[in-house]
C-alpha cells in the first residue's frame, strides 16, 4: 500500500559522480604532496645543507599553490565564460524562433523514447515559462545548467589551500628540527595511502586498492627524485 501520499520513494542512492568537493580537494592535496616530497627528496639525494632543503621545500610549496590556483582561476573562468555565451545564444534563439525551440525540444524527448504526443505536450508547457524552457534546452543541449556552473574564485581558494595543505606534510619534519628525509618518507607515505583511499569515495575501487596505488606512484616519483639528485649531487654541479 502507498502511504507516501502519490509521492514516489527511492529506494537507492548513486555515489557523486562529480566528486563534489571532495575530488578537487583531494587530488588538490595529493598533487602538493607528491611534488613537494619529490622536491625534498630529489634536493635531500643531492646532500643539501636542511637550510637548502627548507627553503627549496617552501619554495616548491608556495610556486606550487600560487600556480595550481592562478591556472584554476583562468581555467575554470574560461569554461564559465564560454558556458555563458552558449546559453545568450540559446536565450536569444528562444527569443527570436520559439516555435522552432519548441519542436527541437519536443524532437528531444522523442529520441530519449517519449511518444510524439506525449513528448509535444511536455515541450509545450516546458515553454510557456521562458526561464524554466532556458533551463531545460541548456541542460540538454549543453549539459550545463546556471546552478552548475563552478566558481572560478571558489576553485582557485579551494586549490591554493588543498595544494598548500599537501604540499607542507613533507616539509613538515624539517620545519619542526627533525633533519632526516626518513621523517618525511614517512609521513608523506601514510599521507599518500590516505589520500588515495579517499580517492576511493568517487571511485569504484577499494580504499586499499587506491591507496597502495597513490602510494606507489607517489614513492616512485620521490625515488626517481631522489636517485637524480644524488647523481647531480655525485657530480659536483
């Protein structure tokens, strides 16, 4: 018996497809964490003095935000942008030729399996309200919607911190006196399983799964790093 009033229930529920704010932020901060712990690594190989380390440790964390937030910023305002001139020119086909919208509309119910009649009554009373038909033409044609659009300020504040945020955990021991690079192996490794098992929330893998994968690729880039440095060091350069 349907006792939710005609309203119908659901029963499921779909994980975010879209990460929400956890896929930037996270792969924000993985992207600090393993070029900062490369950076250490690849200086600490060389036998560099901690002052050297520290420095190019802040160095790297600094260039790292400021760059990942200037590019986000443009990047996203960019996408804003050319969204916003698709739905003017939208608006103004709307404006100009709604009879023509509107049998577009209805031909787009149609392919998705809507019966003619059915799908030509839905378009009609889409469209007598303009911003409702805006909204449904857009959604449709471009696959944006105005509440979808991201915030090119909110995405460079959100990338400045998350990449800042990753970036200091391998710099962290040398900034409280600790002078080893095992220190910082250390917490920068547990901080790449996190990462990657966080990952695993917009994924359809296993938290082990995406943390030894983060880990992995995190260390090898550290190694790698590392193994140059101390070649450059060997060298004298």
């Amino acid at each position: 018996m349907d006792t939710s009033g005609g309203r119908a229930e659901m029963h499921h529920r779909h994980r975010d497809v879209n990460g929400g704010w956890l896929r930037p932020s996270v792969f924000g901060a993985m992207d600090g964490l393993v070029s900062n712990f490369a950076l250490i690594a690849g200086v600490a190989g060389g036998a560099a003095s901690t002052k050297v380390i520290l420095l190019a440790g802040t160095a790297g964390l600094a260039a790292g935000a400021f760059s990942m937030a200037g590019g986000e910023y443009v990047s996203v305002a960019s996408q804003r942008e050319l969204a916003l001139a698709e739905i003017d020119v939208e608006r103004r086909e709307l404006e100009r030729h709604p009879e023509a919208e509107l049998e577009e509309l209805a031909k787009l119910y149609e392919e998705r399996g809507v019966d003619p009649a059915v799908a030509a009554e839905v378009a009609r009373q889409i469209s007598m309200d303009p911003a409702r038909a805006l909204e449904v033409h857009t959604e449709a044609e471009l696959g944006v919607t105005f509440r979808d659009l991201p915030s090119p300020r909110i995405a460079a504040i959100s990338s400045f911190l998350s990449f800042g945020v990753g970036a200091l955990l391998p710099l962290l021991p040398y900034l409280l006196g600790v002078t080893s690079l095992v220190a910082s192996a250390v917490i920068s490794c547990l901080a790449l399983f996190g990462a990657g098992a966080l990952v695993s929330r917009v994924t359809a893998r296993s938290w082990w799964y995406s943390g030894l994968r983060q880990l992995v690729v995190g260390a090898v880039a550290a190694g790698l790093t590392f193994t140059l440095g101390t070649f450059l060091g060997g060298t004298g350069l």
